[in-house]
C-alpha cells in the first residue's frame, strides 16, 4: 500500500486522490496549466491562468521561486506570481 492510500485510510475526509503529478487547489480540484485560479490576498485577489506548475528544486531555481509546489501565473496587472496550490481556488468557468 502506498503513502498515499495510507494518509486516505488516516485521513478519510479527503475526497481526493494523491498523485505526485497532481496539485490540487483549497478545494480538492486538481489544477493544470490554463486553468483560471484565483487566491486571495490584502483585501484584494490574485487573478489568472496558470502558466507552469513548479514541481521540482531544478525547476524552482529556473522560475525564481522557493518551496515547490508552486502555481505561477500572472495576474490581472500582468505580474508574475507564484503561490501554493492550497491556497488557490479555481474559478468556475
């Protein structure tokens, strides 16, 4: 049995299975690239499509970003930003 049907058998409130190729948002909906996330920050939000899912250290090194995983997209300023799949919500479209 592999860890992660053990952390399902402990944890049975997660309806969701864990992939390590799948991040998954607050929800339990897994994100991909395109999809349109949002995160909610200082009184406002962070809005867009997902670029990239940050995975690796190799791959946090290339995107500037620090502790994988990390969803990057920018928002509707144009910045570049990147945040935790936790912490995300995908919008429903």
């Amino acid at each position: 049995m592999g860890c992660g049907a053990t952390i399902l058998q402990r944890y049975g409130a997660f309806n969701y299975s864990f992939n390590t190729d799948e991040v998954h948002d607050k929800h339990g909906q897994i994100i991909s690239p395109g999809d349109h996330i949002f995160v909610k920050i200082r009184g406002g939000r962070h809005e867009g499509e997902v670029d990239k899912i940050v995975r690796t250290e190799g791959e946090a090194e290339q995107e500037g970003v620090k502790h994988p995983p990390k969803v990057v997209f920018h928002d509707q300023r144009g910045k570049k930003v990147a945040h935790n799949p936790g912490t995300l919500e995908k919008v429903d479209g």
